[in-house]
C-alpha cells in the first residue's frame, strides 16, 4: 500500500514567515523611499574647501594614512553631474579609497549654474577656473606637479588643458569614460544632427540647458532602464543593502543640473557637428588645441557598455596623445558602474591607484 510523505509542518511555517517577513519589509522600505526618509549620506568623505569661485569649489580631502604620495591627484569631474558620484558612502567612495591608498587628493566640483552662467565658454573653464584651482593646489602641497583624473566631459576638460598648456607640469592624467570621438556617440550624435537640432535657437531662448532636459535625453537612450529598475526594486525591496543601494543611485542619476547654455552651444558644434578634438584642429579662445603635445603618462579607461560615452567614442584618446607610456584599459560595466558600484571597487579603483602609485614618487 502506497504512504504519503507528510509536510514538514515547521519548515512550512518557516517559509510561510519568511514570506510574512519580507512583505513587511516591502511595504516598510517602499513608504520609506516614497516618502524620501533617512536618504543615504554622500559626498561625506572628510574635506576642506581651499578654493571658491562663483559656484566653482575646490575640496582638499583630510589624509588618513601617515604618509602620502608626494604628487597630488585633482578630480575634475563633467558639468552635469554632481561630483559625488566619485564619493558616495562610506565604503563605496572611490575618493575615499583613494585617500585611504596615501594620496593626497583635490577635486574642482564646478557647482550648479546659475542663470548668469549661461555665458560660461570653455574657455572659461580652460583658461581661467582651471588654472587658478592648479595653482592653488600648488600652494597648498608645495609641489609643482599634480596628477590629473578625469570623468566623462571632465575628461575632455583635461585633455583640453593640457593641449592648450603644453608646458604644464602635468605629473600623469587619467581620463574615465571621455568621448573624444563623437563619431561613435550614437544617439547623442544623431539628435544632435544641425538638420533637426537648432541649438542656437536652443540656447538664445534657454540660455542654460535644463536639467529635466538632460536627464529625459540620458533615459531616451535607453528608455525601458527605469521600468525595469523599478521591476527589480520591488522584487528586492526585503534587502536592506540593495535597497541602500538603489536609493543611492537614483538619487545621483536624478539629481541632473543645467548644462551651460554658451558651452552647450560650443560643445554641439565643435565636438558634436565637427568633431573638432578628434580632428586636431581644436582651439580654445583662440589657442590651438595641440593633444599630440601631451607627453606625461596618460590612462584611458572605457566602459564596455556604456551608453552615455560609448566605447567607439572614447577608445580613441591615446591616439590623439603623443606619450609613450600610455595605456588603454576596457572594463565591463556602464557608465556609472565604471566608477562606482562593486565593479568598480574591484576593478577600477585598484587598477589606478596601482598605476599612479608607481607615477607618483
């Protein structure tokens, strides 16, 4: 005669309350971020404002080792995000781990326009905020050279200056995610077309690009990302840590700021229309924007699927550099994850501090 196996009573009831459990946390995590309580601390890295200018602020992050790299490191980060995308939480800031290594570093966080900032060129930023936030570094380190890290359009920043200031006493420069090649901007290259993008109208009428219109043109690239976040969200809404987590991402990738409506209007049209970087033919107020100058050690770092700066755009900046030691590292991940998130704990953070240590004694 056939028996029947009976259930386990308690594992069932276990299950049952892990259900029960998780549910609860749902609902509890879920009004939590709805109602925007107890958002996630960022950019608290310990720091000093040694520089400020306009909405320009210089930050010098407090050493936590006994000795430090002899060569400074400055940040320069693009001017559309907020730079504490560098220096989330603690744990999870890429700042924070590189003072933890024993460098001594700087970041040019370039604050958030105002309307009167619409008039700001690149040559603005080139010429004038760039140089003073150098100098002032100088000063406080007592060291000539600095080491240059930059991300995204604050990559382009740092070729752009060390093309036009050929003699500056650039230690080593790291660019992450820099487009110099706007002919593999894909999307972004073909909304920025002139037959269907009137950017002088744009900017005559806007004068600074808003935020909403940025952050709408980032998600149009991949327009389900946020349906489908919001899909694995409340599938973990249980988790403590993925839901830190996420609120910390959303908050950075929602709180987009305006794009300078007169370096808006450069940007469209030397980099996006003419491609002029790529080209060589470059100039910033007038001084050409020699790249093929640039002899110091250079680090390029792209993202394999990055959508903002794809790969075919930003795998071409060493060979617009004339140095010898130079180096070309592909990573998986995306834009962000490039430079934040556990891929880049493991991934990117180490490989620079590796390759600027061995640079900067």
């Amino acid at each position: 005669m056939a028996t029947t196996e009976r259930p386990d009573v308690r594992r069932v009831i276990e299950s049952a309350q892990t259900v029960i459990d998780r549910n609860r946390q749902r609902i509890q995590r879920g009004v939590d971020i709805l109602l925007a309580r107890e958002e996630p601390p960022v950019g608290v890295t310990p720091k000093d404002v040694i520089y400020s200018r306009g909405t320009l602020r210089l930050y010098h992050y407090r050493p936590m080792t006994s000795e430090v790299y002899r060569v400074p490191v400055i940040f320069i980060m693009s001017l559309v995000s907020k730079p504490w995308i560098l220096d989330l939480t603690p744990g999870q800031s890429f700042i924070e781990y590189m003072v933890r290594q024993g460098f001594d570093v700087f970041m040019i966080d370039w604050g958030i326009p105002r309307p009167e900032d619409k008039r700001l060129r690149f040559e603005d930023y080139i010429e004038d905020l760039m140089p003073n936030c150098f100098e002032q570094v100088q000063k406080v380190t007592g060291e000539e050279e600095y080491s240059l890290f930059g991300y995204c359009m604050g990559g382009l920043f740092t070729l752009m200056y060390a093309g036009v200031h050929t003699e500056a006493p650039i230690k080593n420069l790291v660019t992450a995610a820099t487009p110099v090649d706007t002919d593999g901007m894909g999307l972004f290259k073909a909304w920025s077309d002139p037959r269907y993008q009137d950017v002088d109208r744009l900017v005559d009428s806007m004068g600074n690009i808003p935020p909403e219109l940025m952050l709408r043109s980032f998600e149009m690239l991949r327009p389900t990302d946020r349906w489908f976040s919001y899909v694995r969200l409340l599938d973990r809404l249980w988790d403590p840590m993925f839901v830190y987590g996420y609120r910390v991402m959303y908050k950075w990738t929602n709180e987009q700021i305006p794009f300078p409506g007169e370096t808006f209007r450069q940007y469209t049209k030397d980099l996006m229309w003419e491609n002029k970087l790529m080209r060589g033919v470059m100039t910033v107020g007038g001084k050409p924007v020699n790249t093929q100058a640039i002899t110091c050690p250079v680090l390029n770092v792209s993202a394999q699927h990055d959508h903002i700066a794809p790969y075919d755009s930003t795998k071409a900046v060493l060979s617009i550099v004339g140095s010898e030691d130079k180096e070309d590292v592909v990573m998986k991940g995306g834009h962000v994850s490039l430079v934040a998130g556990q891929n880049a704990v493991n991934r990117l953070w180490p490989k620079v501090a590796d390759w600027l240590g061995e640079r900067s004694v």
